[in-house]
C-alpha cells in the first residue's frame, strides 16, 4: 500500500504544483552554537548509546568538531505551505482511511514542505579532513548531521509556533526516504520550493542531496490536535540495516 504522502504527490498534490504557495519563508544564518544537545546527538550518529565508553580523546574531538561546524556553517532553509483537498474516493482506497504516519488523509487541509543545509563550506571542511584525518573526519560528519537536524528542529518549533495562532496543529516531519516514501520525491519536492534558486540545494541523478548535510521534509497541517509518533519500524526499508534498531532504539 502507498504512503499517505506518496499517494498525495502521486494523485492528489500534484494539483498544487500548478498553484502558487499560499505563504512560506526563505530563512537564512540560524544562529547555532556548540551545547549539551547537540553534543549527545553528535556521539550518537557516532555510534555511542547513551554517552557510554566515550573516552577522553573522542570527548575532546566532538567538543572540536561541534565548534569548527558551528563556525562554518552558512545554514539556509525555505519552507511552503500547500493547501490540499482529498477526496472521500481516495480515502476509500486507503482502507477507509487508515491511519499512516498518524494522519488520516481526511484531516489533511494542508502540507508544508520544507529545507534545510548548513551549505557547501561544511562539504569542503569533510573533504579536507578526510584527506588529513579520517577518524576526525567521522567526527565531523556526526556533529555536521546533529547541526542540521537542529535547524531543522528549529525551523519546526518556529512553524508550530506560527500555526498554534491559526488553531492549527502539525505532524512530525517526515523526509523522502523514510518509511516507504520514495527517495525520488526529492526532485519534486525541490521543485516546488524553488529550492535551488532559493537556497542552492539541489539533487543528484540518484535523489542524494548537494549539499551533502541538507534535508527536505514535509510536514502535515490540520485543524485536530496530532499525536505526533513516528510510525512503526517494521514498514520501513532499512529495519533490516539499521544500527539504530540493533541497539534497541526503535518504534514499536
């Protein structure tokens, strides 16, 4: 079965494509600096659970890395927001609108999308520290992943923000590539952000971003109160891979 999010790009969203945006925002040089959070999620894309066996050396190299990306970083995001109407005949085809990702399609009014990058300069400092030091290189690229998912919360703090003043609520963020949301609904995504020209972010000919430590996201809106749990491991492409589930973080 098809994703809420796919089958909104593949049958019903892409009537919006043709429209303009109701209102979104470019954003640029969110203000990030080196702290605890952002420190436990850099050791965490490391591979370290709950900030076990960290020895000093690799304590000092995230406290480095986190300040040489925070230092570089030239971050930039763009979001839109995309009214949308879903039929009771497409609900029908989702099982009588099962619930997918939380979200009943019949309580959809609304989908933003949404992206994110900390910009080139932070690919050319990984370049260069893999040519000079491949286990601070890894470093790096933990605390780089850690700042852009913190812009990216950021940016959803604002959005919920801004949408609590319209009695409107919002889901989590989900990306292209998750559960089973096609990798290559970037393209489209990106598109309708206008976000090359808006931000420099682009896509490569297999949907991998450029610059490498960016995100899209689409985030829903609706007039009821969401629970906002991410859904199940078990629909998802990379439950058999993921060293995350292997260490036991997973959804149930």
């Amino acid at each position: 079965m098809e994703s809420v999010f796919n089958m909104l790009f593949s049958e019903v969203f892409m009537e919006s494509v043709k429209k303009t945006p109701r209102e979104g925002e470019f954003l640029k040089n969110f203000s990030l600096e080196p702290n605890e959070k952002l420190y436990k999620e850099a050791v965490r894309y490391l591979g370290y659970k709950n900030n076990a066996a960290i020895t000093p050396e690799i304590n000092l190299l995230v406290q480095k890395g986190l300040t040489e990306i925070c230092a570089t970083i030239n971050s930039r995001a763009i979001y839109r927001y995309f009214s949308i109407q879903v039929s009771a005949d497409h609900c029908a085809r989702e099982d009588n609108s099962r619930e997918c990702y939380n979200l009943p399609l019949r309580q959809y009014e609304g989908i933003i999308l949404m992206g994110a990058t900390l910009g080139i300069s932070v690919d050319r400092l990984l370049s260069r520290a893999q040519i000079q030091d491949m286990a601070y290189a890894l470093v790096i690229d933990s605390c780089a992943t850690a700042a852009i998912e913190a812009i990216c919360d950021d940016l959803q703090d604002r959005l919920k923000t801004i949408y609590a003043h319209q009695q409107r609520y919002l889901t989590n963020r989900y990306s292209p590539g998750y559960g089973n949301v096609a990798l290559s609904t970037q393209v489209q995504l990106l598109r309708m952000l206008d976000a090359e020209r808006k931000i420099g972010l682009h896509t490569t000919q297999n949907f991998l971003l450029t610059p490498s430590k960016s995100v899209t996201a689409m985030i829903g809106v609706s007039q009821f109160w969401q629970k906002n749990e991410y859904i199940s491991c078990d629909i998802c492409k990379m439950r058999r891979i993921c060293h995350f589930r292997r260490e036991g973080e997973h959804n149930e």
